[in-house]
C-alpha cells in the first residue's frame, strides 16, 4: 500500500508506468511481423500510430504504454480466457 505524501493517506494504486519510445526495429521484435505489415495494421485502425520525432519529424516512434496495452488486448482476445 503506498501513501499518498499529497494528503498522507494510502492508496492501494500502483504509481503510472513508466513510458519509453520504442524504435521501429523494437516495435518490429514485439509484434513479429514485418514492416509493410505493420503500417497497415496502422492504418486500419488495428494498431497504436507512431509518433514523428527529431528534425523535420523524420524519426517514427511508439509509446511502449501503448504497445504493451495492445498487447495485452489480442492476448485477450485470442487467450483462453475462461473469467
């Protein structure tokens, strides 16, 4: 149980994820799929969008929160789950 040091009372939440940038190559590994693949999963709607970063927002990258809740959801989806 942590304490809340605003308001000194404890709270059975768990503190906010902590949030990386995740590279093409790195959102390639966790998903399995190619590139080509990728982007269109993306653009059905089917997975999260990709940030523009650096100069002339050249570099693409991915919320490593927001992978990890798609993730999460197809292993839903297609897990046994028996709740």
């Amino acid at each position: 149980m942590m304490t809340n040091p605003l308001i000194g009372e404890s709270s059975n939440r768990s503190p906010p994820p902590q949030v990386r940038l995740l590279t093409i190559e790195e959102v390639l590994q966790i998903v399995n799929k190619s590139r080509s693949s990728l982007y269109r999963w993306i653009k059905q709607g089917y997975f999260p969008e990709q940030y523009k970063v650096g100069p002339n927002n050249f570099s693409s990258v991915w919320s490593s929160v927001e992978v990890e809740l798609w993730v999460n959801e197809v292993l839903n989806i297609n897990g046994d789950n028996d709740e």
